[in-house]
C-alpha cells in the first residue's frame, strides 16, 4: 500500500494593493499642489496606478492578484474616472459614500473587510496598504495573525506626518512615496472657457473630420443602406446626456468637459445607449455616431452655459 506524501507543498506568494484613494489624494494634492480639495487638481489614474503596480512588483515576493481601489461617490454613483479606472486589468473599484459635505462614508470598513478576508483565506501572502487612519490597525493585526505580512506605504509630508503612529508601529515594513514619485500624475485642474464663435463641432473634431471627406460612391447594382435621420440621432445624445445629468449627477458630467473627447469607456456606454433608445444598431453608420455625439455634447455644453458649434454635415 502507497504511503501517502504528506508534504507540506509550497503555496505560491501573492499579494494585493490596497489603496485608500482619499488619503492617497488628497496627501498627494497637498505636498505636490498645496491643494485641499480634490477638484482643484487632475489625476491621471490609469498611469499612476501602473506606477505602483510597477513599484510593488519591484518590493514584493510574489505576483500580484489585483488592486483594490477604495473611493467614493455620491450615492455610489461611480464617476467618470472611476468608471475608466473599473475598466483596468487587475483593478478591483470599491466604493463608499460621499455625503453632502464631501465627506467619505464606507470606504474604511471596507478596506478592513478585505484585508482580513484576503488574509483568512490565504489569498495572499503579503498586502501593500496605501492608508493613514489608525482604524486600519485592528485590520492589520487580524491580518498579521494570520501569517500576512503588512507593508504600509504614506505619501511624503510637506511637514509633520499624515499616518497614525499605532499603524506605523504596526505594519512590518513602511516605505515613503516621495511627491518626485507622484508628481508625474497629477495636474492642477484646467478651467473651462466658452468656446469660441462658431467653433467645430465636438464630433467633427473627435473623428478627425475635415470638409474634404472622402465621397461615397455608388456601385452599379449596389442598394443603398438608410441609416437613421440626423434630428432623430441627435435628439437621442440630448436625452441620454439629459438622463446622465439626473442619474449621475452634474458634477459626474462636469468631469467630462471641456471636451470633446470623449474616454473610450464613456463613448461606448453612449453608443449602447442609444441603441436601446432606437432600437437598432448604430455600428453600420459612422455619420450616426458623429451626429450621436454632437447631440450629447449640445446638450452638456446648454447645461453649463458654454457655447457650441453645430456640424453642418
């Protein structure tokens, strides 16, 4: 009879990023900025949050399971860079609540929930906490006893500290994100400004448009395919625009101008949209999709008393 090879075998390590959005910008905004609201800057997310995959790739045994990105939102009603930013690989959005006085409700006991959870069911071997409140420590002795080591990372200071004392004490390694690190990623916010008279319309230059468009040619035999009416279409980008300033508020739409460029994200739940307003596809009539946008960015621009071309086209 077989002797069974009771072994131990060696688990591979794997670790996860914790990250509390709101202490990591608003520290951020202040030593690289001085500023002290989150509206007066711009974060290229996407970018910093490969930054810091990179980074912990380069201090952390192991391969990472994912990045957990914990925000807020008005009624957890992601944002438009939360949206864009759901849409990574290996990025997980977690979202609280944003009260009236833009103060964050949630987001704490849900980094606690996961950070216990991931280290009971040895997810993982070790955990970069990007956070400065002290309630995080019960979390991370939870998560200790279980055999998880705890890397806590803070955003360098412009004076003092800005990470309780008890969850540095904690933490078996802390490592500093200097504003020479993070700098790269954030921008002061750009005013909007009316446009211009008569400007070209947000569709025509989001495709690239000029008046020397190549003609379409009709073959012999060949039936020509109607696509829907241009006044139809763009009346649909004022409604769906028109239900995104209901449903997900101005300050969600705010994010969006100037303009006209739309994230990729943005333009497809636009387009998907739409289809379900018709009842019919879009995808065979580029023209559609140029006139889709220019109803949606007439109706944004009338919302925020900015002025706007339409196309001619």
């Amino acid at each position: 009879m077989a002797i069974p090879d009771l072994t131990p075998h060696p688990v591979a390590a794997k670790y996860a990023v914790l990250v509390d959005v709101g202490y990591l910008y608003a520290a951020a905004g202040e030593v690289i900025l001085g500023a002290k609201e989150r509206k007066e800057y711009r974060v290229a997310a996407d970018e910093l949050i490969q930054a810091l995959k990179k980074h912990a790739m380069e201090r952390i045994p192991g391969e990472l399971l994912r990045v957990y990105w914990y925000d807020a939102a008005r009624d957890r009603v992601p944002t438009v860079d939360q949206r864009v930013i759901a849409q990574l690989p290996w990025v997980k959005v977690r979202l609280g609540n944003l009260n009236a006085r833009g103060q964050q409700k949630g987001v704490d006991a849900q980094i606690r929930s996961d950070l216990e959870a991931l280290a009971r069911h040895h997810a993982v071997s070790d955990t970069v906490l990007i956070a400065g409140d002290e309630d995080m420590v019960p979390a991370v002795e939870a998560a200790q006893t279980f055999g998880v080591r705890i890397h806590l990372w803070g955003v360098e200071p412009p004076y003092g500290t800005n990470q309780a004392e008890r969850l540095v004490w904690e933490s078996d390694t802390v490592e500093e994100l200097t504003a020479d690190f993070l700098r790269p990623y954030f921008s002061r916010s750009a005013q909007v400004v009316p446009a211009a008279p008569s400007p070209p319309s947000p569709a025509q230059v989001f495709a690239g448009r000029t008046a020397m468009a190549k003609p379409v040619v009709k073959q012999p035999g060949q039936v020509t395919k109607l696509g829907p009416s241009r006044p139809r279409v763009e009346e649909v980008g004022e409604h769906v625009a028109q239900k995104w300033i209901l449903t997900r508020g101005r300050d969600n739409i705010r994010d969006l101008l100037p303009g006209p460029l739309l994230p990729t994200v943005i333009d497809t739940e636009l387009l998907i949209e739409a289809e379900k307003e018709l009842g019919h596809s879009l995808r065979p009539y580029p023209e559609a999709r140029v006139w889709l946008r220019d109803g949606f960015w007439a109706r944004v621009y009338r919302e925020f008393d900015l002025g706007v071309g339409i196309s001619t086209k």
